[in-house]
C-alpha cells in the first residue's frame, strides 16, 4: 500500500530538518521497518513549507502501531521544535488521496 501524506515545517527551519533526517538514528530505520515501511521519501516545497512524504506499507494497522513505539515518540519529541505538532509532539499531518500512480 502506498501512503501519502503532507505535514509543515517552520520557516528557515528546511535545513535543519534535512539535517535531521539525513542522521536518522538507526533505531528509527529499524521501527519504519519493522513496522512495515520501505521506499520512505519526504519532499519540501521549499516555498510554502510545506512537507510531502511518499512510504509504501505492508499494512496500515501495524504502520499505526509504530506511532506508540518509544523511539518513535523520542523522534517526536526531538522534532517538535522546527515542524508544527499536535499537542504530544506527533507531527500534523494529512494524509493525501492517491488519484493516480503507474508502475
């Protein structure tokens, strides 16, 4: 299953969020796949700050299981302060209606 979503980042915050990401904790690479994750890939636009990420999944109720996982929350928490959040730290994000794909 392919999973779309967008989230936003705060302003002059881009690089430091590619920074982030481009340090990944090994932790998190084994939650995202344990949990059934693969091909993970985020975009930025760079002018409206706004977050596209791009995962296929094997299963959308274990993909949700990841959320409560303690690593997960521990990269919440670390994130918290250069993207927008709801109020325990997990990213706002929308998920986004698939309209079409080729293989």
């Amino acid at each position: 299953m392919i999973k779309g979503f967008k989230m936003k980042i705060y302003e002059g915050m881009a690089a430091e969020y590619e920074k982030r990401h481009n340090e990944l904790w090994p932790e998190m690479v084994d939650m995202i796949h344990e949990f059934g994750g693969k091909n993970y890939t985020i975009f930025l636009d760079e002018e409206t700050n706004v977050l596209f990420g791009y995962i296929e999944i094997e299963d959308p109720e274990k993909w949700a299981k990841g959320a409560d996982t303690a690593i997960n929350r521990k990269w919440w928490d670390f994130m918290a302060d250069i993207m927008e959040t709801n109020p325990d730290n997990s990213p706002v994000a929308v998920d986004l209606k698939n309209v079409f794909h080729l293989d």
